[in-house]
C-alpha cells in the first residue's frame, strides 16, 4: 500500500492549525491597530516542513522594499503594512530557490493570511561530492570566481557543469528551457533558429514584465555583442561551464549589476575548469 501522502497531510495540518490559531486571535480579519498586517509561515514544497531563518522581503507592487524579517523555527512571519494596496513578499533561504509571492491585495485595519512554498536546491559543500544521476565535484577554478558562495546562498538560479554535460542543447539557449526566472523568446533575425532567440528575465523591479539581461562572460560585462552576433556565438556550447541567472534589484551580486534595470547572467567557460 503507497502511503506516501500521509507525511504531508499531517504537516498540513500542522500549519493550517498555527494559522487557524492566528484567525481565532484576531476575532475575524479587522487589525487591533489602525495598520495593516501580513502574516503567514514559510515551507518546504512537498514536505510542508517549516523553514527557520529565512529571509522576507516586503514589497509594494512597483518594486521599493518596505522592510525584511525572518521566519521563526515554525516557519511563521509578520509584517506590518503602512497602507491598504497591493504588495510582494520574496523569500530567500540557504538551500532553497528563491521565491515571490503573487500580488497580496490587503484592505485598511485587516490581516492577510499566506504560506509560501520553497523548492530545495542542493548546495556544494567543501570537501564533499554532489551526486545527481551524474558526479558534480567542485571545480577550483569555478571556485576562485565565487560561484560557490553565490550558488549556497541560494539567490539566484544555477545552471551547473552537470547540467550542461547531460543535456543534448546544441546551443546555450535551450538551457534556459524550464528555468524559474528566465525564458527564450523567439525573433526575427537573418538566420532564424534557436541559435538567435532572446533570453529573457522576469523583472522585479516594475510589474513583473519580461526584460533583457546584462550577460557577463567570464566575469566581463559585454555591453553590446558584434553586428550578427547571437549569445550562443558569444558563448558556444563546446566551451561552456556553468551559468548563473540573477534577477534585478533583490539578487544581483555585487560587481555585476551591468545596466541595473533588469538582471545579469553570468557565463562561466572553460577557461575556469573542464567538464
């Protein structure tokens, strides 16, 4: 008998219990102060396990941060709003891909009441091997560029040496199919295909829309490519290592900003280390 689903309807109940416990505190949804509030518990995707520490960020919906705050070891948060609108909360934690939350709507003097969800992202640890269908040993050279560090703090997406060696893509693009924060946008070029479609962020800094990058190729920003040029001609995929995708403004690492209105990707060859 397949029992596998007990483990997460328990820890649901878990949770809709403690937020049960905060509507039955408050009387309905009305605020005991004249402000508005946020609150809700940060967990594992699948598991529902509560995630300690992470980091909240609260955001109104054209981008300005309002304040940050971590969850406590119930995965539970709180923020307190200025004003009745529309808001974002982003999470970031240690080992998990960062996430935003829909568009909160939240009225004059009442509580709002949310779970956010983070997917586990498997962390390199020094000394140690990640083994995922295919071995994924830290490189030193990769190293020394602090892909690393970047990668555990778990604030942008990765695309690591192991990825690149088991996919079948011909060019850098169709890495990127799937991805939580880009996509590949197709146009209009003198040699249609893959080779030249676009790759896109999603911004976080305005509505939400899709915008184009700042790419960095071995910690170089390129500014413009040549006339004709594509990314996969830039960065062909028989010298490709590892990627990183950052988003603007809550995630870009500092010293690559590039044109700071959207995001950077960074593009690791292997001059850094062989796959």
């Amino acid at each position: 008998m397949n029992c596998t689903k007990a483990k997460p309807w328990r820890a649901t109940q878990k949770i809709l219990l403690g937020l049960l416990s905060f509507v039955i505190g408050l009387g309905a949804v009305p605020a005991v102060s004249e402000s508005q509030v946020l609150r809700g518990v940060l967990s594992e995707r699948d598991t529902y396990d509560p995630i300690d520490l992470g980091l909240l960020t609260l955001t109104e919906e054209h981008g300005d941060t309002i304040s940050q705050v971590l969850s406590d070891g119930s995965g539970f948060f709180e923020f307190e709003v200025p004003n009745p609108g529309g808001y974002y909360i982003i999470a970031a934690a240690v080992g998990y891909r960062a996430v935003q939350s829909e568009l909160v709507q939240i009225e004059a003097q009442t509580v709002r009441i949310l779970e956010i969800a983070m997917t586990v992202r498997p962390i390199p640890l020094p000394g140690f091997e990640i083994v995922s269908g295919y071995e994924e040993p830290d490189r030193p050279g990769l190293a020394a560029t602090g892909f690393y560090e970047r990668a555990a703090t778990g604030r942008g997406e990765v695309i690591w040496p192991g990825q690149i060696i088991a996919s079948d893509a011909r060019y850098v693009q169709p890495l990127f199919y799937g991805s939580q924060t880009a996509t590949v946008r197709q146009t209009q070029h003198d040699r249609p295909g893959p080779w030249n479609d676009d790759i896109l962020l999603r911004d976080l800094d305005g509505t939400g829309v899709w915008c184009s990058p700042s790419f960095y190729i071995d910690g170089a920003w390129v500014q413009e490519l040549n006339p004709g040029e594509s990314i996969a001609d830039a960065v062909p995929m028989d010298q490709l290592l590892a990627i990183e995708i950052y988003q603007w403004p809550f995630y870009v690492p500092e010293d690559y900003h590039g044109w700071g209105d959207c995001g950077v990707i960074l593009f690791w060859t292997k001059r850094y280390g062989s796959i």
